[in-house]
C-alpha cells in the first residue's frame, strides 16, 4: 500500500495556450488528481514548435501553480502545408472547404505519409524527454493521450525500453474509424499500417480508457483481450467554471451551437424547422460559437427583419461557457458517418451542467443520445426530423416544462478524477 502521492507523467500534445475539449480533459484531471493520491508530470511541447487548430490564453490561468510541466521542440510539419500558422487544419481538415487541387493533394500527402498523424514530428523529442524523467522522478505510471494518436506511439516505444512501467492509453476518438478519416484517401498500405500501430497500441497498453461504451466495444474488437483492459472514463465539466455565473433567458428565443461545423453535420432537417418558424413570425436568433466555413453560413436564413445569424469565430473558454449561459437552447449536432453512435463530445457536459433545454440531432441509439435520456433530456431527433425540431422548440419556447434529472452531476470533473485515481490505484 502507498504510504505518500505518486508521481504519474501524462503525455499530452494539446496543452495551453492550446484550446479546445482535448486540453480540457487533462488540464482538469492534472487539477484534482492530487486529491486522488496522485501527483501528476505534465510533458508536452513548446508553443513555438506547436501545431494548434486554437488557442486559448486564458487556459495558463488554469494550470495548478505546483504542477510540474516539461515542455519539448517538436518538428511542425504543418509549415509544410501553410505558412501561416494561425490557419492550422483541425478535425482532420474536416473544418475546411475541401476545394481546390492543395486541398486534395495536402489530405493525400496526409493520409499517406504521416501516419498515423503529422504532429509525429514531437514524438522523438517527447520520447527523450519521457526517458529522462521517468528515471529522475523515478515515475512507474504514465498516461499517454490521443489525438493526436501519435503520441500514443511514445508509450508505446516507452513499454519497451521499461517494461515495468505501467502504461495507460486513453484514446478520446476513433483512430482509423475516425468520421473524417477517408478524407485522407489513404492507399491500402497506408491502411495496414495505421491499423498496424492501432492494434499494438491496444495490445500492449496495460490498461485502455475511452470516454464512451461504444468507443470501448469499437477499440475491443480490434485486439484480443482488449476488452478486458479498457474503462470507460467520460469527459466532465468543471463546477468551477459556472460559478458566479447566473444564466439568463434573452429576450428574443436564442439557440446557441459551441463547436465546428462541416458538410458532415447534417444542418438541412434544422434550417427548415427553423426557416418554417420565422415564416410562422416566430423570432429565432441564431448563434454559432466556433468554426463554420461560408459555404455552411451561408444556408442560415435571416429572421424576418433581415437580421442574420451571429457568427463567432472561435473563443476563449469562460467566453463560450458564458455564451451557453445565455441562450434560450443549445443545439448539438452528431457528424453523420457509420461511428458517429461513439461520439461523446466533451462539450456535452458543459451542455449538461447549464441546465439549460438541448435539441439533439443524431443516431438515437448513440452515446450522446443515451447520456441526454439518462439525464432526463428530450429533445433527441434525427437530422431530417423537421416536424419534430420545430415542435420542440415551440414547446420550449412557450415556457413547458422539460423534465431533467441531477444524474448529470456524476460527470463533475472532481468526481472523474477520483475514479481515475483508482484506475492508477489498480495499476500500481
């Protein structure tokens, strides 16, 4: 039995300034896992060398003040594709336009050749570094996470140089089942490689977490007696983060979406609910917090005196729980692609902890689908449902009731990090 806190590396590429749900995940877990007996090691890479989708400053604000973070030179072979760094692909170039001959020829050389993902250009570096302080710190657990999934690639070649050291892998998304992963147009080898380095990361990882069942089962199949070693470890919300803020209903009936839209969100069942409401003279005001390419924007309607829906290009965290807070609903749209039922976004349960009302567009049958019943949530249709969205909302907006349950308090990030505290615990 341990008589003090264990130290306990996490190896992750998204750390502030980086934004986004990925960063999350962990910047939360390394918050309240010294209460959970364990002392977490931060390594990661340095901004300069980074290849961020977002950033987000207010995040350094977030790291514990005691928590040791190590930071690595990484080759950024994004530069390759765009000089402009402020312009990087994210979702794997699913957010962009996709047109055009350096677009096509960019997810080619992509899904051909930085495999399993580009942002391997770190892993050298964060390999000799992992060494280091593995043998300095004198550190017996690590945690790799993905995506990027070629980090897990580091733990990977970390088991063998130490293979007393106990390795989790926790993999947030499908790696080659991704939504947007035949984008890429990989070639048959590229396929059997990636698959390759897939299924000996779930071999040989000590234990697997995903943050959904179907996620578990997906990543179960691919490998004997992985099912035996995954846990299922949502992502949360942070109490801390709503407190002193009081939601507020507008005055004009406002839906909010935080997050990335591209062609495979279905938004066609949606616009017409709401096109047919603003012909109906019901006031609908349209909100977008984050990544909506024009071609999307522009199948928005207008409301009836002209005035178009509100785009925001992506925000800081507090700013986008605030813009939540202050919406009459949230609406969550689920990718439509064969394993959209694994998707759990993070985003979910910040969604949940507003209690405000969530019109759901996606597999009924699905992750996403089953917390909202489990937490008491009705508004769940499919994408061209257009009947049914418009009814939900015109119900929500008369002021009838939505009946919701507190179970959405079990997925409290202070909650998580104790049953990952004993994930360690078993490890150890």
């Amino acid at each position: 039995m341990r008589t003090r806190p264990s130290k306990v590396l996490i190896i992750t590429y998204y750390w502030p300034p980086s934004g986004g749900a990925g960063v999350q995940r962990w910047l939360k877990f390394t918050k309240y896992l010294p209460s959970a007996g364990w002392i977490p090691v931060i390594l990661t890479v340095k901004p300069e060398y980074a290849a961020y989708p977002f950033r987000d400053e207010s995040l350094y604000g977030e790291i514990p003040v005691d928590v040791e973070v190590h930071r690595t030179k990484a080759l950024n072979y994004f530069a390759l594709y765009n000089k402009d760094q402020s312009k990087i692909p994210h979702a794997g170039f699913a957010s962009g336009d996709g047109k055009g001959l350096k677009s096509a020829v960019s997810r080619f050389i992509r899904g051909n050749f930085f495999i399993p993902d580009p942002r391997r250009g770190w892993n050298r570096y964060a390999y000799r570094k992992a060494c280091e302080l593995i043998k300095s710190e004198n550190i017996t657990h690590i945690i790799t996470t993905s995506p990027p999934h070629s980090t897990q690639l580091i733990g990977l070649r970390l088991k063998r140089r130490f293979p007393g050291l106990k390795w989790i892998a926790d993999l947030r998304d499908p790696w080659t089942e991704i939504y947007y992963y035949d984008m890429f147009r990989p070639s048959l080898p590229a396929r059997m490689i990636d698959r390759e380095l897939e299924k000996r990361v779930l071999t040989r990882a000590d234990r697997l977490i995903t943050v959904g069942h179907t996620l578990a089962s997906a990543f179960a199949e691919k490998a004997d007696a992985a099912e035996d070693k995954t846990v299922v470890l949502p992502n949360g919300f942070d109490e801390e983060d709503f407190q002193g803020l009081t939601g507020s209903v507008p005055e004009r009936f406002t839906i909010t979406y935080v997050g990335t839209l591209s062609p495979a969100y279905p938004v066609r069942g949606f616009i017409d609910a709401v096109r047919d409401l603003k012909i109906n003279d019901m006031p609908v005001v349209l909100r977008f917090v984050g990544t909506v390419p024009g071609d999307i924007r522009s199948q928005f309607p207008a409301d009836v005196n002209g005035q178009n829906p509100e785009f925001i290009s992506y925000c800081e965290h507090p700013e986008a729980i605030r813009h939540m807070m202050n919406s009459s609903m949230l609406l969550l749209i689920i990718p439509d692609h064969r394993s959209n039922r694994s998707i759990l976004t993070g985003k979910i349960f910040e969604y949940l902890a507003t209690e405000k009302p969530i019109l759901f567009l996606g597999p009924d049958d699905g992750d996403a689908a089953r917390l909202l019943k489990l937490c008491g949530y009705q508004g769940i249709f499919g994408y061209d449902d257009v009947q049914g969205i418009r009814d939900f909302i015109i119900r929500v907006a008369e002021g009838k009731s939505v009946k919701r349950s507190g179970h959405h308090l079990e997925y409290s990030r202070r909650a998580l990090s104790v049953k990952l505290g004993e994930i360690l615990d078993r490890l150890a």
